[in-house]
C-alpha cells in the first residue's frame, strides 16, 4: 500500500536527522513510529491510566469498605 500524507516542516525534519542518526531508512523510521503508535493507542486502552493505577488516597477520607454495611 501506498499513501502520501503532507508533514510539517519539523516534523520532516525531526524524522530525516533520527533516519541519519540511526543509520537507517526513512521508511523504517516511519513505520517503527506508526508501529508503536498504534501498539500504544491499543494498550492504553484497554488499561487504566497510570495516574488511576498509583493513586493512593486522601489519608482524610474513610475508606469505601467502611460504609459497605449500609449498602446492604
């Protein structure tokens, strides 16, 4: 498959000196991008985000299975 997409300036740029620094093809560069791109886009939503995963708490706040009698 082949698609033509217009990047901006820096964007261009960017990938051209990671493509020169890393010896490898502008082709590669691109799609390891796209790549982990799509890789990220589809664990991340199937996960909590980290900012949900390493909360803690208010130390002020009672905890929710403190009122899991009343629910009853």
């Amino acid at each position: 498959m082949q698609i033509t997409i217009d990047l901006p300036l820096d964007l261009e740029q960017a990938l051209l000196r990671q493509a020169a620094q890393s010896n490898r093809p502008l082709q590669t560069v691109l799609l390891q991008a796209l790549r982990q791109a799509i890789q990220t886009t589809a664990v991340s939503a199937y996960q909590w985000p980290e900012a949900i995963l390493s909360y803690t708490g208010t130390p002020d706040f009672p905890a929710f299975e403190s009122d899991r009698d009343e629910l009853l």
